[in-house]
C-alpha cells in the first residue's frame, strides 16, 4: 500500500484528510514544535518529528518514507525553506514535478514559462527610473507577500525602499522587481491536471487576504492622507468564490497552455496540482503575475470539494483527496513513475 | 420525461448538473465556439451546437427541443442577446414567466414593479444637473456594470461621460440612468416561488466582485488622487454570504411582496427563481436598486446548496436542482402550464 | 429526553437545525411579530410565543421549558436584550456558563481575561487628550457595531461624537471606549470547548461585513474627501474564510489560555462555544478586540459544517449541531450539570 507524507504546515491538514479519505496511509514530517498542533488529528498516522524541515534530505528520515512506499506531497513550506538545489536532490518519490519549482521559484524562469504559455502578464519596470504609473514592488522568492508595496514614482520608492532596508527586509534594489499594477479582481485559478489520461480539471478559484492592505479600503480617505503608510501583503487565509461561467473557456485554455509550455519546457511537464495567479481587469481579461507549479494554500478553503470540483466529482473532493487519488490510481496501474519525478 | 435546456453561459452549469441530480435528461444550447468547454462535462446528455443563441427561435432548434419535452430555463445570457419580442416569440415552453424578463430589461417597467412591491428604491436623479451628491450612473440594460460610474458632480459627469462616449460604450445622456448612491453591504438575495403550493423560499445571499472597482480600496488614497480614474463595475465572480438572523424576517417580505406585485402586474406572476439586489446600509434598512426575474449567476457560488437551502431540503440543493425538481412535481401533477410560459 | 431551547434570533435557525440533526426535540422562545418566520422551518417542534424576551426569566415560560427538560442555549441577543442579572436569574438550565456573560458585556472584566489569558489586546486610550494616531471608538456593550467610528485627532472625535450625541446613540464621553486602531486582516476565529474530555474544536474563522465601512473602499479617494463622513459598523452578515495554516498553533493556543483564564476567574470556566475576536496586523501577529462568550453570529455561515469542523467530523457539524450533540452525551453520562449553569 502506498503511503502520502508532506510536511507539517500550509496544507498539510487538507493533504492527509484527503488521503485518508482515499484510504492511505498518511505520514507527516512534523517539526518539534508544531507537533502539538498536529496531534489533535486523528487522520495522521504517523508523525516523523524533525528539527528542521531539512531533514527530510536525510538518511534517516527518507529510509522511513521509504519503508512506507511514501509519495512526497511538496507545497509552499518545502518551497520556501528548500533551495531548488535541495528538493531536486529529494530522494523520495516526489508528486508532480520537483524540477519545475526551480521555475516557480525563479523570477526569469518563472516569466519565461508564463510568456511560453502565452499567458498575458503585466509589463515589468526594468529600474525605477522607468517608473511612470502604480507600480508593484515585490521581493523575489517565495515571501508571501511581506514588504511588498505599491508605488507610483521614483522618488516615493525610494523612500518605501530605504525604510525596507532600514528593518532589514531587503538589502537594496535587487531584491525587488518592480511590475505595472494592474487593478481589478484578484483571483487564484486552482488546476489539477492528470498525466495519467490526459486530461485537465479547474478545481477552482480563490480570493486571498492579505495583511495589512486589506484594511486600507476600511480607513477614510482623511485619515489616509494623515499615515505615513507602506502597504504590506503578508496572506493571512483564503475565501472562496466562482467565475462568471462565460470566463471558464479562457480559464481551461490558460490551464492548457500552461500544461503544454510546462511539457515543452521542464520535463516531465506540470502534473498534478497547480496555480495560475492574477487579476481581472475592468474588461474582464486575465493578467496573470505569477504562477505555483504545487498544491496552493488557496484549496484549503475547498476541504469539502468546491463548486467546480462538485460538477465532476461525486464525492466531497477537496485537492488533497484529489492528489491522493491520483496517486491510487497510479499505484494501481503501475504507473507512479509517471506522476512522481 | 422531461427535459430541462438552457444556453451554454450563465449559469448553465448548474442548471443542468441540478437536473441531472434530479434524474432529467439535460440538453444544452451551445455556441461552437464554447463547445469545448461544455462537453467536458458528462451531465450535460445532449449539445444542440448553435452559430447564434437567436437560432433558439428557428424551427430547427425548436423542433429538437419540443422531441424532447424540454423546458428553456432562461438566465441573463438570453436578456442579454434577445429583444423582448424575441423573447416573447420562444415557442418552446420557458420556466418561470417570460412576460415578466421585459420588466426586468426595461428601466421604467423595472422601477413602477419595484414601487409597486412597496421596495425602497433609491432616488433616480432626472438629469445631470441636478446631481448634489455621490450618484451611480447606470449603463441601461443588462450591461453587466460595464461602463457604470460614480460621479457627485455634474462637471465630473460630463468628463466621465464624455470619456464613454469616445470608447464607444455610450452615444450620450439617454443611455445613463442616475440614480442616488447608497453606500454599505451590497447584497444579492435569491428566492425561489413556488405557484405549485403558494409557497417562497429563501434561498440565499451572494456577494459579487465587480472589476475594477473592487481593486479600488487597496489602492493609498495619495496614490488615487493621482490617477484620473474612471471606475468599472464589470461583474467578474461572486462570494458567499449569509445575512444577520433579524433581518430574515423582511427579506422574506420584500420576497412576497415582490411576488405578489408581479402577480397584479404581470401574469401569471413571479414563479420560480428570481433575486432582489441592493444594499444594506448604515441602518440595517436595504435599499432595492434591481432585480432579475429569473435565475441569478450569483447562485452558482452555491452548487452544493446554500446555508439557507439547507434549512430547507435534506439533499444539497443548488437553484438549478430545485427548477429541476419544480419541473419533476408539475409533470407529475399535469401542471407543467403552471409553472412555464 | 433533553430538548433544545433558544431565543428566535441571531442563530436560532442553525442552533435548532443542529439539534433536529441530532435527533433532539426543538423549542423556540419567539417573538409574536417573529413567528411568521419561524413557521416556515419545520425542524422547530414548537414555538413558545412571548411580547418580550424577558418572558424567559416568567414561571409560564420556564415551566414550559422545564417540562420539556430544555436546555436554553444562550446567544447575542439574549445578551443585548437582558441585564447580567437578568441572565444570571434564569432558572432553565443555560448551555455553557451563564455567568462569564458578565465577562463579555462589562468593558472592564473583558479587558481584566483577556489581558489574564494572555492575548494581545490593542491599547486602550484613557481620553480624548491622549489620541495621537488612528483610533476606534466603540460604544459600550452589544451594540452590533453602530456608532463606532474612526478618528485620529481630539478635534475630529468630538465633532463626531457632537453628531452621535445629536442623533441620540449615546450621551457623552462615557458611552464611549477608545481603542488604538490595528489595520489588517479581520479574522472571528470560533471554538468549541468541552468540558466533558477537556479538549478544544477549532471549529471555523469567519468574516463580517459592516455598514456603511464595507462601501467605503469602492468610493474614490476623490469622492470620499467631499464627503462629510461618519463611519459606521453596524454587523450585516458574513462570509467564511480559512486562516493561513502556520497560523493554527497561535490560534489553538490563544483558545486554550482563553480556557484557562476563565477556568481561574470565572467558575466553571468558557464550556461550549465561544469566539476569539481581533485582526492580523502586518507580521501575522493577532490583536484581540473581543470576545464573545457564547455562540456568534458568523457561525451561521457554516450551517453545513466548516473546513476546520470537516477535519473532526465525518458529518456536517455546524456549531449549533456541535452543542446538541455535547448536550446529548452530557445527558446520557449524566452529566448535564457539568455543561450547564
């Protein structure tokens, strides 16, 4: 029988059900401190206690997910925590594809996989002497949104900057990338595509909150002008919503070209799980400014399947389940090569 | 048997997977182009491929309908791409009152039933100059909020209007409604009638997100007094919601007087789904400012049942579900005539 | 048998649903004006019609009450409509602990727990002189959010407490609490604490929607500085949300130094439900405003149950249905006064 371990944070609770639903065994690579969290749920088997995340690359821990036969479920936290370098040296079987979150991970790459897939993505500002209209400054990386801010003029990111470097966030311009912002509806397109038959499924899409911008909209105008403010879009949770149904052609055919560009690009190409990020703007096209080749945080708020998932599954399927399903599927085809890398 | 049919956008998911539920055959009126989308889904028995919703009014469309006793459920889709002559001309037997989606298109229809249902509806303004204080400018028609506007001043009127009529969306004055804004919780409230046992239900409240205007309020205000900025009320998707308990009691009475308003004024009546829109503002008191007499694409946030369904029915029941089942009890009882026009 | 009884409003719907799912007999202590709402559920058994809440602490009602072995689950409303006293005279038997309600509506004794259960509480301003930044003041007691509003200068605060005075919400500076002003992420996170096996349900984190605050962000900064502007919160609805999952430990560990607070200053200690109230602050650190020692309001929107409440139960376990349950097992362990007072 084979067996689903992740490691224990940002969605893991969801993975584990999810399998457990599906009947596997389930194992979580824990860190000590985060042990007591996780032990309130009786739909994790067994807890592989760590240190640190990067422990996983060792001996130790990859002989037990290996007596398993443990599929490796990565997410955000192994992201954020592993160099590229780290996890394409991972020893246990990982779901999807390892090597394709170097490309996530990497701005350059990350926009030649986007442009690739013909996705439509704001411009990007190639210093900040280019800076002419609202502007977005992101810090590289998997940060979450923390010290990122809005701008709209050389001399106002300057100071937004400096006072970054001033609380050690960033140590100067190349840290951050500079995007046009482009506002409208913020939205999170949530995909799982299947190797295994060829086919795509929209399992769907979220709205993410954000700390501390999402309070803006609260504070009058007045008072705004009175605060010496930075914005900050550290995410805090996720709510659901749905599209208007005459976006969901494009939706597919974005999920398709990305599939394909990712086949083209960095083999085996994007199986299982991902994300295509961005906003709808006032014509209801999609700008798309970032994508996660994994499982996003954003499903978590689909534990019980979401209205997409509904119009093909019968079964309450959350992406977690959906994951562990794939991977019994496979297990009963002889085919887990083809969906682990 | 019966059949339920609908043209592919909208909402047309939902309504035929609710069918489907409910054991009815399911067809679909669908554009070639958006075919590829449509069969991804096995609920859907049979796709009636068009060049042209309007082909819904030809013989050959018809004829097909009428083989398989279908009913037409109508949604905003068919408002949005037929007159109401056209409308009025559909052979093939349509759910609810098609009468009634000519007071839903027409702005001085649409006000004398919402009078007339004893809805407080916020004042129109006659013209520009007798703009004081913050009014929307409504696009006629179902437009989608495209193109809509917030002005407070007869001089901004004129620049944004002016700035329309240059992209082309409006030729001048007579294609603005104004009417005066009420700020709050805008919310969407969905309710099913029922003439089969002269019963209404509740069935629940969506909130939508709306491009770009949404983006507005994680823009600093010093950065948006810096743009010259036209907002746009583009409706992109829609989130759930549910109301405080002690407001219940009148928004099922706003729902029967609506119902009971539409009886006087446009046989046979308001039956089956419709939705009263408007917002709640600083009082709790809501303001109605439309409605749509006929499904909303707000409830397909809810394609499990909404938390207020659920008090109702044991089975997770979507809007589409219950129109299926509506047409499952008339057949049963003969009284399909009851329930369409 | 042990029946079900509470007060038509705030989430008697969900409260008598739950317990109808739970196969126990339903009471409703109702309003007459309110009845006509409440007829329409079946899962209420019977309706106990009074002119006035107050009617609870009368041998009429409570004899009812007690012939049917109710347990009276105390909410909101029964809180905003009855003094301490009042509730603490109630002889039917009241689900929790009737007497920490004091706790929530005196200022004083909810800032002394959760100060002693060791949450972030923001400052509190000691009077007018001293606000220097943002600051929120809110009336005293259950007020549903009317009234409060945003201010960052004495000069401001008294113009707009001149106009509260004229309108009649409150009587002067004493009516009136000043609390620094935390931007962020909104988050009501729900719990349920059993006594019975002393372990704690993170059982869901909601969001609420307040008017007229929510339209503010979609009216431009340009509009809003001509505006003559009072903010209001007054609690329309909500709408569900997940929290980031690193998060999860903080808030599993805020409930439990919650627990033990109220275990030490007010016997038997926070049994049932109850809700941690506050906002995630730009480095996801959470500042706790309120709390509410009882059932909230923004459970309602997870009448079906969760995605937190999905990871415990393999049914659909909205916080209502969580209490019938805890009452049937405290019931059938004879233990009712353990979960009571």
């Amino acid at each position: 029988m084979t067996a689903i371990a992740t490691l224990g944070s940002h969605c893991a609770l969801q993975v584990l059900k999810g399998a457990k639903d599906e009947g596997l065994k389930t194992l979580l690579v824990c860190e000590k401190r985060r042990q007591r969290l996780y032990k309130r749920f009786d739909f994790i088997d067994e807890i592989i206690p760590v240190d640190s995340f990067l422990e996983v690359l060792e001996p130790r821990c990859a002989r037990i997910l290996e007596k398993n036969k443990a599929v490796l479920i990565p997410h955000g936290t192994l992201i954020a925590q592993m160099s590229s370098e780290q996890i394409e040296s991972i020893k246990t079987p990982v779901f999807g594809n390892k090597w394709i979150l170097r490309w996530e991970s990497d701005r350059n790459l990350k926009e030649k996989l986007m442009r690739d897939a013909k996705l439509d993505v704001p411009k990007s500002i190639p210093n900040p002497d280019k800076i002419k209209r609202l502007t977005i400054a992101k810090r590289h990386g998997a940060a979450g949104g923390k010290g990122y801010f809005l701008t709209s003029s050389k001399k106002d990111y300057v100071k937004k900057r400096n006072q970054l470097i001033k609380i050690g966030l960033i140590k100067g311009d190349k840290d951050l990338y500079l995007q046009e912002y482009v506002m409208g509806v913020l939205a999170y397109l949530q995909f799982f595509y299947s190797p295994l038959d060829d086919n795509l499924e929209f399992f769907g899409v979220d709205k993410r909150h954000e700390s501390d911008i999402e309070g803006l909209g609260r504070i009058p105008a007045q008072e705004q002008l009175g605060i010496d403010y930075i914005s900050s879009f550290n995410v805090i949770g996720n709510s659901p919503m749905v599209l208007r149904e005459s976006l969901l052609d494009d939706v597919y055919a974005m999920g398709e070209r990305f599939v394909e560009a990712s086949k083209r690009l960095v083999k085996p190409g994007m199986n299982g799980p991902f994300c295509i990020e961005g906003v709808y703007d006032q014509n209801g096209k999609f700008w798309t400014f970032e994508f996660s080749a994994r499982i996003v945080a954003g499903t978590n708020i689909y534990m019980e399947g979401s209205p997409y998932s509904a119009l093909i599954y019968d079964v309450p399927m959350s992406m977690g389940r959906r994951i562990a399903r794939e991977v019994k599927i496979a297990t009963k085809q002889r085919k887990i090569d083809i969906i682990t890398t």
